[in-house]
C-alpha cells in the first residue's frame, strides 16, 4: 500500500498460503487480495 499497489495475489504453491492471506487481510484491511495467478491485466 505504501508503494502505490492497493492489491496483491498470493498463489497456493504452499501450504501457508491461506495463512498468509489471512493474515494480510487482518494487518492491511484496506489491500485488494486475490488468490491464483492473474494471467491477463483485463
């Protein structure tokens, strides 16, 4: 968010992927975050 990126994705190659996503949502309420691999900007 300091950087200017209101968004992140996490893929699931490992198993503190949920984890990470949960925590994300906890300490950086305002971030977008997505769960996969975006393939395309649209």
């Amino acid at each position: 968010m300091k950087g200017g990126l209101p968004a992140a994705e996490v893929t699931f190659r490992t198993a503190a992927a949920e984890e990470a996503i949960r925590r994300i949502v906890a300490e950086v309420p305002d971030m977008l975050v997505g769960a996969g691999t975006v393939l395309t900007k649209e």
